[in-house]
C-alpha cells in the first residue's frame, strides 16, 4: 500500500486514542451534551480504540483493514449527525468530517477503487 494511505491509517488512529484517552473529560461533556448514557459512549469508544487499533496492525496485515475503515467512517458519520443535533458551530463538525474523509480514502484504496 503507498504511503499516503499508511500515513492516513496511522492519522485516523492516533487521533482516536489522543482523543478517546487522554482528552476523555471532552468526550463525557460531548455525550452529555448529546443526551446519549454513558453506556453509548463506553460502547463508542471502545469500538473506536479497536477499529484504531485494526488500522495500525493492517499496515503488515492489510486484510484487516478494509471493515474497520468503512465502520469508521460510518461512527463519523454518526458523530457529524451528532454534532447536527444539539446544533454545534462549524468547527466543531471538522475533527469528525476529516476523520470520515481519511477513513473513506483508506476504505477506497484498500478496496482498489483508488490506484493510489
């Protein structure tokens, strides 16, 4: 796989783990804010610290990569609707959109659709 694609892997789950570990105090007040239980968030996270991690061992094993990336994208979907909701200002949308855009460009690649 070329290394925009690897670099993009390795983008999308750094940002989840700084995000969902050391920056988890921002994540309880989102949820808050979204009305959705602590259940929903605990869920949510640790889907999205496995899918991260599934992007970074794809790098050797690249099978593993192509479901991860598409659920990604689609829980940053979610996050965009979330964002919609409680009627956020714009850039509070863009940490979520980025992510959809890298996780759908990896998805692409891995799937052949991009000759990258």
């Amino acid at each position: 796989m070329s290394a925009l694609v690897i670099l993009a892997q390795i983008i999308i789950a750094l940002s989840i783990v700084v995000v969902w570990v050391f920056r988890f105090d921002n994540i309880v007040k989102e949820f808050k804010q979204y009305g959705l239980p602590d259940l929903v968030r605990n869920m949510v996270g640790a889907t999205k610290i496995s899918l991260a991690t599934l992007l970074l061992a794809g790098i050797w094993f690249p099978k593993l990569v192509l479901v991860p990336a598409l659920i990604m994208a689609f829980l940053m979907v979610c996050a965009q609707l979330a964002h919609l909701k409680v009627h956020n200002p714009w850039y509070k949308y863009v940490p979520s959109l980025l992510l959809l855009l890298l996780s759908l460009f990896v998805a692409a690649a891995y799937a052949g659709v991009l000759s990258v």
